[in-house]
C-alpha cells in the first residue's frame, strides 16, 4: 500500500463471537456502517452530548450460526446463544455472507479503509480466519485502522484505560449503549471516531495496514472448511 492514503470511506466494523482468540472464536455477528470521508471532515461540535450521526450512512449487520459452542462468558455478554440462532434459522458463515459483505464494500467510493477497535488484535484476524474457511478474501490493499492503539498514540496518554466503553465514557460522560451487540459497538466506535476524526483520518493515511498484511487469527481446520 502507498502512503499517505487519502481513504475516502471508512468503514467501522464489530463483530461478535463465540469467545476469545485462545477459544479459536466464529463469528455469531458483524455490522458495518460506512462512511464517506465528506461527512467526517467537519469538527465535532458539542462534546458534551454525542454529535449527530451522519445523516448518509450505510449499514450491514448480519447475524450467523457460528456451528461452535459459545463460552458461557461471551453468551452472556453478547445475549446471543447457539440455540437462539438456530431458532432464528440464522445461516453460517457462507458464500452468500461474502457476496453481501463485498457488494456493501463495493458500493463504496475507494480506497476504503475498515476502522475497528482493536482491530489488529481481534476483528481483523478473526474475520480474515472466517474468510478463508470458505475459499474467499477482501482486496489486499483494503486499509486497517485499529483506533485502539491510535487513539492512545493520538492523546499521548499515560495509563488510562483504552477499552472502547471507557473512552466513549470519558469523551462524552455517558454510558455507551447497546455494548456487545455489534451494531451497538460500532454506533460507539463511530461516536468515538467522530470526536476525534480529523487527527484519525490523518492517521489513518500515514499509519494504517493493509488487509493483505492481517495474519488470520487461526487456521481454518480440514473439517470446518467448506464452500
Ligand atoms: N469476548 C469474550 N469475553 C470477554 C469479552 C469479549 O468472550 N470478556 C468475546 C465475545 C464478544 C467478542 O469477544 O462477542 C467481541 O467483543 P466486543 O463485544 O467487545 O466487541
Ligand atoms: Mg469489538
Ligand atoms: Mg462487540
């Protein structure tokens, strides 16, 4: 990837699991809501309350079978289960999943790059895992940004907590709401960004990854391979 990259949608992402990396987790849920770079140059006016979201914004969220136990923790936080999916009639991580997650990129304006936080340690991997299980893959040179370590590289921060519900808390002195859904998470992750989008997206353009580099969380197993 060529820098500086002026990215021209940012794409947020969460996604919601069956646990953690050492559980080699599957994805029960993600949501995407992108964003054109137009709608995040203007200076976020009234920290006070959370800013008006974008009035142009899409959104993709998508509940899946995970075909893994949850941990009883993750379960629990997320209120989602195996049986409940299954009831819901909810697929698993197929072909079609990849057709509507790379329509939904497609439609918008490029370069793109996809913002998650901790990105790098946990949505990026996981979702590159889940890709490869049934043969698939995003453009290489789809830009990263974990706000996680950019936000704490961006306050010079000492030893504050980074967690996404603790930086929404100190920014705006409110509760987040809807943490552990994936679509709550990323409203959050966008509100965060929103207050701070001129320094991000001009960190983005220097600091970013690029898809191409995200090493899959886990191998997909022989068994849990299929097309
Ligand atoms: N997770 C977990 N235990 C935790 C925190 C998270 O198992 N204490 C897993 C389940 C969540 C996923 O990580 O679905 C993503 O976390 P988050 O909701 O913070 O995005
Ligand atoms: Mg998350
Ligand atoms: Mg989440």
């Amino acid at each position: 990837m060529t820098f500086p990259q002026e990215f021209q949608t940012f794409v947020f992402l969460d996604i919601e699991t069956t646990g953690l990396p050492r559980d080699q987790p599957c994805v029960a849920e993600l949501s995407l809501f992108a964003v054109n770079r137009h709608s995040l140059q203007r200076p976020a006016p009234y920290l006070s309350q959370p800013p008006l979201l974008p009035r142009i914004l899409d959104k993709l969220t998508l509940c899946v079978d995970p075909q893994k136990p949850f941990t009883a923790k993750a379960e629990e936080i997320t209120g989602l289960s195996n049986r409940t999916l299954e009831e819901n009639c909810k697929p698993d991580f197929n072909s079609a999943i990849v057709e509507a997650l790379r329509a939904f990129l497609d439609r918008q304006a490029r370069p793109v790059c996809l913002v998650a936080h901790n990105g790098l340690g946990f949505d990026f991997p996981l979702l590159r895992t889940e890709l490869w299980k049934v043969d698939a893959d995003l453009p290489p040179d789809t830009g990263c940004l974990d706000t996680l370590p950019a936000l704490k590289e961006l306050d010079k921060a000492t030893n504050q907590s980074y967690r996404l519900g603790e930086v929404f808390r100190r920014i705006y002195g409110q509760e987040p709401v809807g943490a552990h859904s994936a679509e709550g998470d990323v409203l959050t992750l966008l509100l965060v960004f929103l207050a701070k989008a001129p320094e991000l997206m001009a960190w983005a353009a220097v600091n970013a990854r690029s898809w191409g580099e995200i090493k899959p969380m886990y191998p997909p197993s022989p068994v849990s391979r299929r097309n």
